[in-house]
C-alpha cells in the first residue's frame, strides 16, 4: 500500500482533502451510501474507474477508517464492503456538493454515463424538507428506494423491502432540474411532471 500524500497543512479541510480529495473516493462512498457492495457491483456502477485504482482506494478507505470488509456468511459466501459511522458522516458533504454542483447540470453529454440511483442523493436532500418515510421513485433509467430520515442505508436500487409511504414517477430531466435547484418537488408535482401515489406524510405534502 502506497503512502498516503498529504498536503502537510495544519487545516482541517487540509487534513480532509488528504483523506478524501483523491480522485473516486467520493464516488464510492456515494456508492456504499447504499449498504454494502460488492467489488464487482461497485466497479459496474463506476464506469471508468480501472480495477487497480478501485481496489487501490477501497485499501486507502479501510486504512482511514472510512470503509470495511466483511465476508456474507452461506450461501452469499462473497466479500462486501461497507461504511463505517465515520465514512456514513461524509453524507451531508456529498449532499452539499451536489447542491453546489447541481447547476452544472446542464445538457447531457453524449459520454455521460447514467445510473438512476446517482439521483438518490439530490432528491433525499429535496424530499427531506417534506417529511420522513420510505419512498419508491422510478425513472425509465431504473427505480430506487430512499429512506428519508429514517436511518440507514439511506438508499438502494430496485424496489422497496416493504410498502413504501409514496411512490414518485418522474424522468431523469425533471431530476436534473430538481438538482439544479431550478425546480421543487410540489412544483413538479403541481405542473404534472412528476406522478405521486402514497398514503405517506411525503405522498400527503406533495400532492
């Protein structure tokens, strides 16, 4: 394992971006955001990333306390990694930065790569000033689940592990403008864009 750079400044951000501020490891803390991951899953939902540098910063991400490895027991008998407490803290950073980062979003470029859960994070950020519960959301790239504000993991793919408070329809461009903060969810909602079905406090406050 190669020593950790840093950028000897006696800064807590200085001190942060030395554990954080390589390239990816972000990324894959977003991924475990879901719950534990396998290597294989997380190098599926990270195209361009090579295996070295995965499984170079999955290392980096176990040294600093960010990450483990764990064997499932039978009949799963693979690895998985999963965040600790201390990586679960990142959320509310990649959160702002994708509040920071939202109008960016512009048009899709032709090699933009696209994961439906890569639109979890932006829309627990948004759904959060609604209510709590369990939420369902489908767009044609896939469908997800979030937990919001009750506890973790905050997110996952595929369908909910029981009925959820609301259901969300909506499209990929209609989540980008959300992230850009250009539109809200009751905006979206209101003008037919989004469709919600629910009995939830979520499903209640936005229609």
């Amino acid at each position: 394992m190669s020593p950790r750079r840093s950028y000897d400044q006696y800064c807590s951000a200085a001190r942060a971006l030395d554990t954080v501020g390589d390239r990816w490891t972000l990324l894959i803390v977003r991924e475990l955001l879901a719950g534990p991951r396998r290597y294989t899953d997380l190098h599926a939902d990270l195209p361009g990333v090579s295996t070295d540098v995965l499984a170079s910063r999955l290392k980096d991400m176990e040294r600093d306390g960010l990450a483990t490895r764990r064997r499932l027991p039978p009949p799963g008998a693979a690895y998985v990694y999963e965040l600790t407490p201390r990586g679960s803290a990142l959320l509310p950073v990649l959160q702002a930065l994708g509040a920071w980062g939202g109008p960016l979003l512009a048009e899709r470029r032709p090699t933009d790569a696209v994961r439906a859960h890569w639109f979890a994070l932006p829309l627990l950020r948004s759904l959060a000033e609604v209510g709590e519960g369990l939420v369902q959301v489908h767009l044609d790239e896939g469908e997800f689940h979030l937990r919001v504000g009750i506890g973790e993991p905050v997110y996952g793919d595929g369908p909910a592990p029981r009925t959820p408070d609301a259901w969300l329809t909506l499209d990929a461009g209609t989540c980008m403008e959300v992230t850009a903060g250009s539109l809200t969810l009751r905006e979206a909602a209101r003008q037919g864009r989004m469709t919600v079905t629910g009995e939830g406090p979520i499903a209640k406050a936005l229609l």
